[in-house]
C-alpha cells in the first residue's frame, strides 16, 4: 500500500523543521494538540511555534504514533535517541507542498484558539437568531449550552428598529472583513453559518461545498477566519462584543496562576513550594510560564541584567536551544538553568525582543 | 372552554386534547399515583407540563435522554414558558449552581436520574414543595424491561425522601410484568393506570428477505428511491450510519446525513435542523441514538439491523407517520444478522474477569460515586459496566454483610447470566417475529404486548398482502446555497442587494 499524507503530515514535518534534534516526538504532539505545559509553552516561545499551536486537538496519541511510523517508513522523518529528525527527503518534500500553497491570512493558535470556540458560539447562534427573528420564524438553536445562550440573551435587541440596525452593522463589518480573506476560506465560513434562509452546513458537509476534501486543513482554514475576526474585529463595535471578554482572559494554567497570586503577595519560590507542597522545580516552571506571557514581568529582581545580556548573546550565536548547550558556553559558570530558562521564556524567540 | 383547554391554547396552542390525554391530567391533578403506557408521538409529555404550570410548586421530571430533555426545555421557552430547566451532569458546576438556587423560580426542572441521587440536589429539592414526580421511560426501573438502568432503582427512595408527591410514570412500552415492577418499585399506592395500544394502523409493518449484505445495499437503494420522503435508516453501528448515508448521497438522488452520538452537538443540531427544514431526506441512525425530535411527516423507517427487542423495535417505527399519514415500517433482513444484536447484548455486562477483578479494586470503597469513579477512571470500565458492578456489589454487600470478593463475584456473576439469558429470550422473540411467514405480522406484534388486534387496517403487512397504493415521490427541489458567500450573507442578514 502506498503510504498517502494529508495536510497534518507535512504540518508536523514543517515545525520539525523548527526544532529538529532538539525534542522528542511527543513535544511536537503537545504543541499541535495545544497541550498546555510550562515545557510546551517553552518550546513554542523560544522556536516562535505560536502559530501552529493547537492546530490540532483532536489528533489522539494512537493516529499520531501511526503518523509518525508512516512517516519514518517513507524515509521523511528519523528518531535517534528519542529525538525527533527531519531527513533530507522530509525537507524536500515540505518543500514541495508548501511551495505554491497558500497560507491563511492569519492564525495564531497560541493568542486566539483559547477564544475560537467560544466565539463561534456566540456569532453563530446570534446570527441564527437575529436572522430568524426577523423573519418571525421559530427554530432550534445551533448552540444550547447555558453559557452561550445566556451571553446571547443579554446581548439580544428588544426592539425591531435595533434588530434591523443590529443585522445591518454586523453584516457590513462581516463582509469587510472577510472580502479581505481568500474566497473559499470566506466561503467556509459563511456556509457553516445557520439563518432562516439556510441551515448552516456541518464541517463535513462544508467539505463538499468548497471542494476542499482534506479534513485536517479544513478545520485549520475554518479556524483560521475565526482567529482572524478574532485580531481584526476586536476593534469594530459590534464584532467586538463578541469578542473583548474572551481575548483579556489570562492563558496562564490554573496551577501557574495560584503561583502568580503567591509572586504578587511578595512571597519567595521555596515559600511558595512549601505552602502549596510543590516541588521547587514546578514552581519554577510557572515563574518560567508567566514570565513569558507577561511583559511586564520583573525578570531583573530574578536574573541579574548582566547575565539576562550573557544568555541572549549566547542564545544568538547558537543553532540550537537546548539548555546544556547554551550554559556550556557563558562564560559565568554560576548561571543556572533557571535563569536560562526564565531570561529565554521571557525574551522569546531568536532576536532577544521581547 | 374549561380551564384546562384554556391553559393548553394560551401555553401550547392547540385547540383540544388527543386520545386520553385529559383523562390522565385529570388523574395527576386530582393527586393521584398514575402510570400511562403511551407510545412516543402522542403527546405524552403533555400530559405532566400541563398540569405542571396549572399547579402550585415544582414539577420534577425525570428522564434519562439528554436530547429529550434538551428539546423540551427549548420547545417551552420557545413558546414563551421561561420557567423550565434541564439539570443533568454535562452542566458546568456554575451552571447547576444557578439552576439549584433558582428552583422557586422553576415550575418544571427535568433531571437525569443519576444527578437526583447527588446529595447536594437532595438537599435543595427537599426544600421546596413538589407538586408531582414525574418519571420517564419509566420501563428502565425493571429488571424485566428492555432498558434496565441501576440509577432508575433508587427512585423509589427518593421520592420518600421527597415526601411521596403525587407520582406519574410513563413509557411506551411495557409488558404487564413490566407494569407491575414500575408500580412496586416506585411505591405507587393504588395507580389509576392508561394504557394505549402500540397498534399504530397508519404504519405498514415490510419485512424484506435481502440475504447477502450487497443485496441488502441494493435492496436499501430500491426502497428508498421508491419510498416517499423523508425517511430515517436505522443502522446497528455509528460507522454503518456514515457509510449508509454516504451510500445514499452517492448512488440516489436523494440528501442523506448520518446521525450518532459519536458527533459534536453542534454537528447533530445542525442535522436536526436540516432534517427539520427538508434539506435532509434520509437520516440514518444508530438504534441506540435515536433522534430527540418530533417531526411528523416521516413517511418510513427502513431497518438495515434488525434492534434487540420488539419494544426498541415498535419504539423506532413509532418516528414514522406521526401526523397520521400512511407511513412504512421496512426491515430488511439478511442471513448473517444475528451476530451483530448478540454482540451488543453481551457487551452491555461486564465478564466475569472484569466482574471479579473490578470486585477486588473497589471492595474497600464506601462511596459509591468514588467506586464509580475509580472503576471507570483507573480501571479503564466502561460507565454502564462501572454503574452495574457497583450497585450489585453494595446489594451484596448490604445483604450479606460480607465483604469476600470471590463469593460477591459468584453473586454478580449469576446475575450476568440471568440478565443476558433474559436478554437473549427477548432477541429470540424479535427473531421469531422476523422469520414468521404465516401469520399476520401486526397480530403477532400485539400478541407478544399480550394486546388483542382490532380492525386491521388496508396497508397491514407484508403476510396479509401489501398492495402498491403508495405515491411516488416527487424529485425534491432542492435549493442549494449560493457559491457566492456575499448573496449568501446578505440574504441571511436580511440585506437589500
Ligand atoms: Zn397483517
């Protein structure tokens, strides 16, 4: 049987690409399932992977393992003591599909997938109701969880005259938005919506309407117009009531923001390790997990601004981001791997910018 | 126009009662125990909405299908009765903290059973004046139905511990030993019982010899091109829902979907709504997923695998002709078809490996739920083999005062073996009934609800004759959406070109 790869293979090959030889096979799977761990949350900062995280929820351990097999068996793809390589062909063949392909306009699964579901939610069932509404029509609704119908309900217009202004602002903003998308990613969105003159289509069924039959990447462009109206319509007054609450949530995990609350009562990492009964080290994971999310972070009062200096430059003249490496050539032997790993989470990405 | 029917026009919108339905809202108001065996599509939960909003307190309902209960909350508040809720274990726990300390507001909260044995519920309930308990797919309660759940036993003490208000329990089927565990179970203290017949004489009853699996595909694409629309195809697996729809979509004219658990619930609204709207002509199924809508002008019901009983049987027709209308009920039967229904039957029981070694990991849990829990999470059960083995251990327990995990797996094991015999015996009458030739089909379906047949109707069965009087369908027209997103958004919003 001859082995054929969707749009997930060459995905996974191309953030290979980004950190190969560095992680091991089930680092990759975190990043695009969007598991979310301080080590992940590292990764995808220090080789600048936010976009591809949680591209792919629902892939399960089992179709990944079978994935990667597939892979290795095609010759694209090798593992060397647990670590995860790109072969030569693995590139070429990167390469050559992604060579003429084209990309989203946007997607950012780190900044926006937290939202995306959300959202949809929200906008779809809205949409549905208004659209029925001012038909003077019944229906059953797209979405009955209490939090979406409770968010719809105290954002509904009681009056005709707002529900016409209503539908006319939402779809004017819509429509300027998305004529600035690709016409079949506009085209996917809009047939998945439901209205009273349409029942919106389910993934599946939108597949055949767009001719876009790889159901992978259909959910990746799906996703993408959502996090895309997620960063342009934030601003808009009406796209973005939909939105501004679920963007100002934190994306810190729940463990690293009990931690937070401890950092801002002034209390010290072993206090705070033994008040919760943690381990230092996992303590020191959240500091690692908040510093890189926020920017006003006071990294100094943690790493020295001459040593924060020494890592970045060090970091720069390296390829790789493996830490072993990294602290073998400072010159103060003193560093220790949390002041690496923190100035790393906190800087971010390969030019030391925050 | 008496106060009922007044309150049935302002809040329903309908002009009168069907069949017995008055006399059954006339027993609960006068606080009588009731049980009525109606089949689904009559309107009966009617018959405890109604008397629900015309009492004082709380009506508490309670109902093991989560899309039931779904749409029966959403079809309430679509009629402008805000007063509803629906209180099961897929809420978020702010979600059923809300809905607990709004019970006063409510004047009908449906429950899971599962959820009404959590203390934390008990305890708000008992707070309030319930005016009637209501209890659906009431068969579940008895061993000797076809759809026992464990959860259903407690009941019985629960409305004790509720104050013993005013009891209806209801289902579509039930035979009279079925009858008699629902009355002596839930302590009804002399029920006035309703009973109407399965019979439903719109609906012809097809049993079609297809052999081989390609013939039945064949025999499938036949009828349902033959057939007026819509339809539903029930099918035993979530895959075969997919490959059957697919089958159709590709081989007729005609709009197939699939339909399962297995998809997200935006997925199966959206069906529903297609399905509803007549962008769907076909439907297919899994027979333990039906669909929790009402819509009446399915005109047939095509089994690819035959169900395990004739109660899930009649049950799935029942979807079929609800307005009225002449309707088919088609069963297409192959030679190899028995495996399939054998094979469900014996997974729904935990074997005798698991029994014993899900005995040993929880025989030192007090707690219940935690013994659930540990099962299903560390053991890796399945939640119905979890539920099952924890019951029947804490009934051992209780009885015997012991606490010896291989004379409690001998316990639990003989009851595997009692259930799955019964089960079987109940499969082998759906068999019986499958391959009988000779007598009337309708007749032999009423005999085994120990009912006797009345008139039979024109359209009977395939044993006394079917004549081909049925139309033939119309091409559907189908409008198909705009390519242009840009029409299609602006129709959607309502917006001038
Ligand atoms: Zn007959």
């Amino acid at each position: 049987m001859i082995a054929s790869f969707t749009f997930r293979h060459y995905i996974f090959l191309l953030v290979l690409r980004s950190l190969e030889g560095d992680r091991t096979p089930s680092s990759l799977f975190h990043i695009l399932t969007g598991k979310k761990t301080s080590q992940t949350i590292q990764d995808i900062k220090w080789y600048r992977l936010t976009e591809y995280f949680r591209m792919f929820p629902y892939w399960d351990k089992e179709t990944f393992q079978k994935d990667i097999d597939m892979l290795e068996r095609a010759g694209m793809y090798r593992e060397e003591e647990e670590r995860a390589y790109l072969t030569l062909k693995g590139k070429k063949e990167i390469e050559r599909y992604f060579h003429d392909y084209k990309w989203p306009r946007l997607y950012n699964g780190w900044k926006y997938s937290h939202a995306a579901g959300r959202f949809w939610e929200r906008l779809a069932l809205f949409i549905q109701s208004l659209s029925f509404s001012l038909a003077k029509r019944s229906f059953l609704p797209v979405f009955r969880d209490f939090d979406t119908q409770q968010w719809v309900k105290q954002h509904w217009p009681r009056q005709l005259s707002k529900k016409k202004t209503i539908a006319q602002k939402l779809h004017e903003e819509l429509v300027m938005l998305l004529r600035e998308l690709p016409e079949q990613d506009a085209l996917l969105f809009t047939c998945r919506l439901s209205g009273h003159n349409h029942s919106g289509y389910t993934l599946q069924q939108a597949a055949q309407h767009v001719e876009q039959h790889d159901m992978d990447e259909l959910y990746y462009r799906f996703h993408a117009v959502l996090h895309y109206l997620l960063e342009a319509g934030s601003d808009l007054p009406f796209l973005g009531t939909f939105c501004t609450d679920l963007l100002s949530q934190k994306i810190l995990t729940d463990s690293a923001r009990k931690t937070q609350e401890y950092l801002a009562q002034g209390m010290s990492l072993s206090d705070i390790a033994t008040i919760r009964d943690l381990k230092q080290s996992t303590i020191e994971d959240h500091v690692v997990e908040i510093a890189s999310e926020e920017a006003h972070f006071p990294i100094s009062l943690y790493v020295p601004e001459k040593v924060q200096q020494a890592i970045i430059r060090a970091a720069q003249n390296s390829t790789t981001y493996r830490l072993k490496v990294l602290k073998e050539k400072l010159e103060d032997k003193s560093v220790d791997y949390f002041s690496i790993r923190l100035t790393l989470a906190y800087f971010g990405g390969t030019d030391g910018q925050a | 126009m008496d106060k009922l029917e007044w309150y049935l026009q302002k809040w329903f919108g309908y002009t009168s009662f069907k069949d017995g339905q008055r006399d059954i809202m006339e027993a609960v108001l006068a606080g009588k125990d009731v049980v009525t065996v109606l089949p689904t599509g009559t309107g009966k939960s009617l018959c405890y909405q109604l008397p629900a909003l015309v009492q004082p307190g709380l009506t508490v309902v309670v109902s093991p299908l989560l899309s039931l209960m779904e749409n029966q909350v959403h079809e309430l508040k679509q009629a402008g009765q805000k007063r509803v809720a629906a209180y099961n274990s897929f809420l978020t726990f702010q979600e059923k903290h809300y809905i607990l300390n709004h019970l006063q507001s409510l004047k009908i909260l449906y429950i899971s059973p599962e959820s009404l044995q959590q203390s934390m519920v008990m305890k708000q309930l008992k707070r309030h004046h319930i005016s009637l308990l209501a209890v659906d797919e009431a068969h579940c309660i008895s061993q000797w139905g076809h759809e026992f759940r464990t959860d259903y036993m407690k009941i019985g003490s629960v409305r004790k511990e509720m104050g013993q208000p005013p009891c209806l329990a209801l289902t579509a089927t039930a035979t009279a030993d079925v009858q008699r565990d629902i009355i002596r179970r839930l302590q009804l203290s002399d029920p006035a019982i309703f009973y109407h017949s399965v019979d439903r004489a719109n609906i012809s009853l097809e049993v079609i010899q297809a052999g081989l699996e390609t013939e039945k595909r064949a025999c499938l694409l036949q009828e349902v091109s033959r057939l007026p629309i819509p339809g539903i195809v029930y099918t035993a697996s979530r895959r075969k829902t997919e490959t059957t729809a697919r089958l159709i979509e590709s081989e007729t004219d005609l709009a197939a979907a699939a339909y399962h658990g297995g998809m997200s619930q935006e997925d199966r609204n959206l069906i529903q709504q297609q399905f509803l709207a007549g962008d769907i002509d076909v439907i297919c199924c899994t027979n333990a997923f039906g669909m929790g809508i009402n819509k009446p002008n399915v005109r047939f019901v095509i089994h690819v695998d035959y169900p395990k009983d004739l109660e899930s049987y009649v049950q799935e027709i029942g979807r079929a002709g609800r307005d009225g209308l002449e309707s088919c009920a088609i069963l297409l039967l192959g030679d190899k078809d028995g495996v399939i229904p054998r094979s469900i039957i014996e997974q729904e029981f935990p074997d005798s490996r698991q029994v014993r070694e899900g005995i040993s990991f929880i025989s030192t849990e007090d707690s219940a739920l935690a013994a659930e829990k540990k099962l299903i999470e560390i053991g890796g059960y399945e939640e119905q083999h979890a539920r099952f083995l924890v019951h029947y251990w804490q009934e051992w327990h209780q009885e015997s005062g012991n606490r010896d995990v291989l004379e409690a797996a001998a316990y639990i094991n003989e009851i595997v073996e009692r259930r799955t015999m019964w089960k079987l015996n109940k499969l082998r009458k759906m068999e019986e009934w499958l391959w009988n030739e000779s007598m009337c089909r309708r007749e032999k379906l009423l005999h085994y609800f120990e009912e006797s047949t009345g008139e039979r109707p024109q359209r009977c069965c395939d044993v006394c004759g079917l004549p081909e009087t049925l139309p033939s369908p119309a091409t559907p027209d189908r409008k198909r959406i705009p390519f242009n997103w840009e029409e299609q958004l602006r129709l959607l919003f309502h917006q001038e070109g």
